[in-house]
C-alpha cells in the first residue's frame, strides 16, 4: 500500500488567474501552497502596476518564488515567462489555467449579434491559450505533470447571459481532451475543474450571477454552493500523485447541480 497522503513537497507549481481574495485561483493557489507546493503566480501587467502590487500583496504569505507578468495575448511575455521557470526552477510539476474574459457585448443581449472582434477575443484568451501555455510547459515537465483549468456548466447547457462565454468554455473541454491525449505518453495529465457559480470579479461580469447561486442552493443535492477553498482541494487532489489514473476529464464541483433534471 502507498503513502496516501496529499503530499506536493518538492513540487513546483505556477498559477496563472490570481486577480484578488475572491479568485477561485486564490483558492487554488492556497491549498497547493498548503500541500507543500512551491508556487509561482503571473499577473496581468497594466501600466500603473496596479495588479502586480495586488498580487504581490495578496499572494506574499505563499512566499512565491515567482511573480511574473502573464499576458496569454503576448507570446513573447508567454515565452519569457516560461524561460525564467527554467531557469529559476528547472522543471515544473503542476501548471492551473484560470483564464477567462468575454466582452458584455458577447454575454448579453443576442448570440447572432456577439461582434467577431469579442468572439476572437474570448475564444484567445479562454480557450486557445490553454493549449499555448501547455506548449510552453511540456518541455519542463520532465517528470510528468498535471495541467489543471477551470470551466463552468454554462459550456454544456445553456445559462442566460452567458452566450459567448458558454461556447468558449466548451471549447475549452475539448481542449482538455486533446491534450490529455497528445500528453499523455509524458505521464503530463489535463484535466478541468467544473466549479458551481461562486461570487467573484469575474463572474460579476455575468448578468444575475447571485439568480444562479440562488438557484444552486434551491436545487443542488446539497443545497448549497461551493467555497473556492473546495475548488482548490480538488485541484491539490488532481495536481497529486493521489489522481494518477484520472486524466483528460471534467470534475465537476458543484453541490452535485449538474446531475439535476427536473425538481420539485
């Protein structure tokens, strides 16, 4: 029998999606943190520094090793962050993709009308750019890894005033699956987080966010909904040796919401 312990001593782990104490990121960033994680965090640079010195700010009781800019629109920033992993740390075990803008004009109002400038947009910085830091990843994983995002229901069914968002994140699982398998021969796992609505910067760009919270606490088996500090226990299991079987799939953590049909 082995150590069944959730041990990621000895690991290096990046967190890119950390814009304040409400980030599902954070949550994740924490209990990797927690589980004996070496961690490194990016920023979105802005000219003032404002959300470099938030990250800092926030992150600092983790003691990163690593604070670097993460424009996912810029592949030079991409590329020289993923040089400066090499050289800071050699190798990289655990990567978490928490990623996502839409434009309001392509989450309200109707889908025929989303511009093509927001669809491309979205679709870069949501979905591509999963597979664009997995390039630059892969070659510093040497000792396998697991590349963790998040998703949301609203990539499977339909959720109002989600429209583009929705069709970013089912690209986004698809990606998943692509990925598990071309990495799968460097025992480098993927695998997505399905979190149940959770009160956050970016969700607040999402008309009726507190409807839908509302909603899972009416209708999820366990009449409530989650904690980004659940999230990020599902990511520390899936970014450890516990999950070494598991790869390319969608966990859903969620109070069970998905499962629900029709209710009373």
């Amino acid at each position: 029998m082995g150590n069944f312990m959730l041990d990621l001593s000895g690991k290096h782990a990046f967190v890119t999606g950390i814009a304040n104490n409400r980030s599902i990121a954070w949550g994740i960033a924490q209990q990797l943190h927690r589980a004996g994680a070496e961690i490194g965090v990016s920023y979105l640079p802005d000219d003032k520094g404002r959300f470099e010195k938030k990250v800092r700010e926030l992150t600092e009781p983790l003691h990163p090793t690593l604070v670097l800019p993460g424009d996912v629109q810029d592949d030079a920033q991409v590329d020289a962050l993923f040089n400066t992993v090499k050289e800071k740390w050699g190798k990289l075990d655990i990567l978490i993709h928490c990623l996502a803008f839409a434009d309001k004009s392509g989450l309200t109002g109707n889908y025929t009308d989303i511009p093509k400038e927001a669809f491309s947009q979205a679709m870069e910085i949501s979905t591509y750019s999963l597979g664009r830091l997995a390039r630059g990843a892969k070659p510093l994983m040497t000792n396998g890894g697991s590349i963790i995002t998040l998703t949301y229901f609203g990539g499977v069914k339909v959720i109002p005033n989600y429209n583009l968002m929705g069709v970013a994140k089912a690209g986004l699982e698809m990606t998943v699956r692509y990925l598990a398998a071309e990495l799968g021969p460097q025992n480098i796992r993927v695998n997505g987080i399905s979190a149940g609505p959770i009160r956050t910067l970016a969700s607040s760009a999402v008309g009726g966010i507190l409807d839908m919270i509302h909603n899972v606490e009416e209708v999820a088996p366990l009449k409530r909904t989650v904690t980004q500090t659940e999230v990020g226990n599902t990511a520390a299991f899936l970014a450890s040796d516990l999950s070494s079987g598991i790869t390319g799939q969608i966990i859903y953590v969620d109070s069970g919401y998905e499962i629900m049909g029709m209710y009373n």
